[in-house]
C-alpha cells in the first residue's frame, strides 16, 4: 500500500508541475505579438498597434503596456477611451501621479483646462514633506514646460521641508527658464548659505547660465548679489571667494587681486589666497597684476609660509616678461639675473630656494651665454639636503649646461644615471632622450635610433612624440644608398642651435641644401631655420620659413608643429591673437590627431571667446 501511495503522490505532483508550466507559458504573452506591436507603433500606424497593445495589456496589466495602449489612443485621437482606460488606471493605482497627469493630458486635449488645473492643484495641495516626491512632481511640471506649476510645486516643498535642503537648483533652473535673473542667482547663491560645500556645483550652474563675456546684465546682477551679501555679513567669506572666482570668469585680474587682499586682510590667511590668484595670473600672462599679488606676499615678510614662493614667483614672472615680449637684449637678462643673485644671497641656498637657482642657472646656460657660472651654480646645489628626485632633476639641468659648453659625454654619463636610476619615471625616459641625442650629435645614429624606438613607447606624450619625430628623421634620410654626410651635418646644426651658436647653425644648414640639393631633409632644415631665427627673436624670418612647412609639407610629421610655432609667435611674442587664432584653428581641422590640439582648442576658445 504504501509503494501504492508513493506512486499516487508522484502522479500527482508531475500533473501539478505540469500544469504549472502550462499556466505559466499561457500567462506570458506571445513574442510574436510584442514584436508585431512595436513593429506597427515604431511606423506609425497606431491603429494596427492599438490592437496587440490592448490584447498584450488585457493579458498582463504592466505599465509599459498600458503607456503604449494609451499612446496610440491618443495619437488617433480616440479621447473617450482613453479618458476610460486612465480613469480605470487611477484606481489600479492610485499613488502613480503619473497617471494623473495622463488624464489632465486627455482633458487639455479636448478643452477641459479648468478640471486638468484642478488635478495639478489637487497633486500640489496634497504633497507629503518627502524631497522625493516633491522632486518628482516639479520635474514632472518642468518637462512639460508648466513652469508656474513646478515653481508653485518647489516653493510649497520650500514650507514642507524646514531646515534642510530648499530646492534650490530645482527653483534656481525654472528662474532662469522665465528669464528671472536676480531670483536664479539668489537661489544658487542661497544654497552656498545651506552648505559651502556646494560652492563649485554653484559655480558650474552659473558657468551654464551665464555668458561672462557678453551677458552684461547677468554679470551685474551677480556683482551687486554678492557684494550686498558681503556687505551684511563681512566676516562671511564665501561670498568674498565668489566674487573673486566672478572677476577671473571675466579675466578681470586686477579686480581678482584686490579682492583677494582684502579677503586676505580680513581672514589673516597669510597671503594663501593672493598666492593663488598671483598663480593663475602668471598662467594667464597678466604679469603686472601677478607681480602685484606676489609683492603683497612678500610685503607680509618672512613669517608668511608662502613667502620664499612668492619671491621665486615674483623673479619668475620678471623672467617671462622679459622673454616673452616682442624683443630682448642680453643686458635685459643680465639685470634679470642679478635680480636672482640678489634673492639667494637674501634667502639663502636651500631646498626651498631650489627653483631660484634652478632658474638662475638656466638664464646663465642658455640666454647670456655663461655656462661656466650655470655649472658652479649646480654642482654646489648637490651638497643641499634634497630628494632623489629633484637631485635627478638638477643632474639633468647640469647634463644640459654641459651639451652647452660642449661637453657632451659628461653629458651622456649624467643622462645615464638619471635613466638608470629612474627607468620608470618621466624624468627618466627625458634623460634617456637626451642621451640618445647626444649618440645622434655624435653621428651614432644607429644607437641613438635603437634608444629612440624604444622612448616612442613613453607614458610621457612629449618625449614619446619628440622620440617618433627623431627616430623618423633617421630612418626616411639614412637609406642603404644614400651617404650618412647630410644628416650628420644636420645633426651638428642641431647641436649648434643647442650652444646658441645661431650663425653657425644657418651656416651648416646653408650647407646641406648647396651640397646635397633635394634631399630628403629639406622640410628638416626649414623647421631647423625656424627654430633658429625664433631664438634669436627674428620673428618674421622664423614664421617665414615655419609657414613654408605648414603650406608645402602639411603631409609630412612637422606640419602641426610648424603651426603651433607660429600661432604661439603671434600669440605670445607679437600679441596678436586674432592671427594666432587662425593656426590654432588650422591645427584643430588640418591636424586633428595632433599633440597641439587640446592647448589650441583652449586658447582658439578663449581667443574667439566660445
């Protein structure tokens, strides 16, 4: 009896399973069906598809489903329907107010305005004190344009929900879509009043919101705001670093640096903030108004943390005004580096004068011709207390005062060290490139060729770059039938240019296109002149030849470097941005995979201002 009872109880529970699988096969809709939906309503032809969609529905009442029924009634315009199937929606479930604004669509769709009003008001009056939900609401208002009715939705959500966050974006975003300025501004200013941690999400908004360049009224309103809230709350500096974050969106420095003193007065900071803006003036070639910040600094005295900075920034930016203006002479950079003489004898020779001496000792090398003083200078920077990786980068400074004075294989042991030592550090693969191009000055291409393809695969895009450049020269001008004579005399201009020897360069150069006329180097040589005539300040000459590039050897690698050159010529040394611009724009469109592209992008930006 009891096999007897087993059997029956597993009879019974494969007709149960069975069955199971049947009912749950029958539940799910057909494939075919779904598709053929979609199929119609994806043409067009909501007819078709009204049918599968209210056979689909009527088997399985899932939202996506009823969306769909719905859709296609309203399309054809069948409103009753719709108005009966929605109604009956509502009640399957009546807490998706999604719902709801489908039958205040049906209403406005067949003139019945005052009893949609009256669904909007009804979801208004009855919000629970949740963020969400008054979220949800809002945002459903805002997409479909009823701005007054989001506005109505914030501001009640503003009673709601005391002390916490006020829907401030939500509200700052409609004020600016009913062209409020003041009342968006107020509201994005607001929420810095909740939490200043929210100061660069408010500054990102009002990045969108507001053209600085020609948005006068926006930017005025913003300026009056915030020195209204400054006013009534001095001891309040958020609204002091807004108001300094407003002069540098309208590239107003001078205006950045007095603000800052003021803040800095006020805050007893230390001179902290003015650093900073004196920073991104210097980055930004304003050198009076960064001159002003860091002289602030150094008026503070020593006690200030940031004063040796300040003192090295401030000889820094004496440096670049010098060297970037249109013209200099030796004297200039001779009077500059009495400057920083003065400054070390001040400070002292130490880890935190580092930069001054490394400075120093580059204007000696490679601008009033005094190798001898650069390499002293160094060496007895070694005995400093200092990291190993400011000794390496010290070692590769003096490794190429010594290429200056001709010392090239005291080179070539320094450079060694500092690739051997840092094999995986970008200051590492530098030292390893230069000692390739020490072995390329030598004629020993072969090896120098063999370091190069290596470096091409560098985490460092300039040096990779400058290796593929250097490798490529060697390989397309050192054929098996061709003689090594051109590119080593190439080379030794190269080493020339380096030294500073600029008339001997444009000699050897000379030399090449007379000796070896057509030769493979010819685009080489021509962005070598370039180069030579832009160190020695002759501006015209240096584009003359850089343009050459640029219009007869765009195909070839040096074009978008022959373009950059020149845009950066105009852009920097004859302050002529407009044609600046014109490059950068030319690097953008003819040379897009460019090294240059994401600097050229930013400055043809900042230039054309868009």
């Amino acid at each position: 009896m009891k096999i007897k009872h087993l059997k029956y109880k597993l009879i019974l529970s494969l007709l149960f399973l069975f069955l199971g699988v049947a009912n749950s096969s029958y539940a799910q809709p057909p494939n075919n069906d779904v598709k053929l939906a979609n199929h119609y309503f994806d043409k067009g032809e909501f007819d078709k598809a009204e049918v599968y969609y209210a056979k689909l529905y009527k088997k399985q009442k899932t939202k996506a489903f009823f969306e769909k029924y719905f859709e296609c009634l309203m399309y054809q315009k069948k409103f009753e329907e719709s108005e009966k199937i929605i109604n009956k929606q509502i009640k399957r479930d009546p807490f998706d107010i999604s719902y709801k604004f489908k039958l205040a669509e049906v209403y406005e769709k067949t003139n019945r305005e005052s009893k949609a009003e009256a669904i909007y008001q009804d979801l208004i009056s009855n919000l629970s004190p949740i963020q969400s939900r008054i979220q949800t609401l809002g945002k459903i208002f805002v997409a479909n344009g009823k701005y007054d009715l989001g506005l109505q939705t914030y501001l009640k959500g503003k009673k709601l929900i005391k002390g916490g966050y006020q829907f401030n974006i939500e509200l700052a975003e409609i004020y600016s879509l009913k062209s409020m300025p003041r009342k968006m501004i107020n509201e994005y200013l607001d929420l810095i009043d909740y939490s200043y941690s929210y100061v660069r999400t408010v500054q990102n908004y009002l990045s969108r919101s507001i053209d600085f360049e020609d948005d006068f009224e926006k930017v005025t309103i913003l300026k009056e705001e915030l020195l209204i809230r400054i006013q009534k709350d001095p001891s309040n500096e958020y609204y002091s670093e807004m108001l300094i974050w407003l002069y540098l969106q309208k590239k107003q420095f001078s205006g950045a640096v007095i603000q800052a003193k003021a803040l800095d007065k006020r805050a007893n900071k230390k001179g902290k903030k003015v650093y900073e803006i004196g920073n991104i003036c210097m980055t930004n070639r304003s050198y009076a108004n960064a001159r002003k910040a860091y002289k602030y600094i150094i008026d503070l005295g020593e006690n200030s943390p940031y004063y040796n900075m300040a003192v090295q920034k401030n000889l820094e930016v004496s440096f670049l005004e010098v060297t970037q203006k249109g013209n200099f002479t030796k004297n200039e950079l001779i009077n500059v580096s009495v400057d920083f003489e003065n400054a070390l004898k001040s400070l002292g020779k130490s880890n935190s004068t580092l930069k001054i001496i490394e400075q120093l000792a580059i204007i000696y090398a490679f601008y009033i011709n005094e190798p001898k003083k650069a390499e002293a200078l160094l060496k007895e920077s070694f005995n400093l207390r200092m990291s190993a990786l400011q000794k390496a980068k010290l070692k590769v400074l003096l490794a190429d005062v010594y290429v200056v004075d001709d010392k090239i294989w005291d080179a070539s042991l320094l450079y060694m060290q500092v690739a051997k030592n840092f094999s995986e550090d970008p200051i590492g693969h530098e030292a390893k490139f230069k000692n390739a191009k020490v072995f390329y000055y030598d004629g020993e291409f072969e090896y120098a060729k063999a370091q190069l393809d290596v470096l091409k695969a560098s985490t460092t895009k300039l040096i990779a770059n400058d290796a593929m450049q250097l490798s490529l020269l060697l390989m397309d001008n050192l054929g098996i039938d061709t003689t090594q004579a051109p590119v080593e005399m190439y080379a030794n201009a190269d080493l020339l240019l380096m030294q500073n020897k600029f008339d001997a360069a444009l000699s050897q150069l000379d030399s090449i296109s007379v000796l070896y006329p057509f030769h493979s180097l010819t685009d080489e040589i021509l962005f070598k002149k370039g180069e030579i005539y832009q160190k020695m300040q002759n501006w015209t000459k240096a584009i003359e030849f850089y343009d050459i590039v640029v219009k007869s050897y765009a195909f070839d690698i040096l074009g978008d470097d022959a373009a950059f050159r020149i845009a950066q010529i105009y852009d920097i040394n004859l302050s002529d941005p407009e044609k600046a611009s014109v490059y950068y724009k030319m690097i953008l469109f003819d040379f897009s995979g460019s090294l240059y592209t994401a600097e050229s992008r930013k400055r043809y930006r900042e230039i054309k201002g868009v």
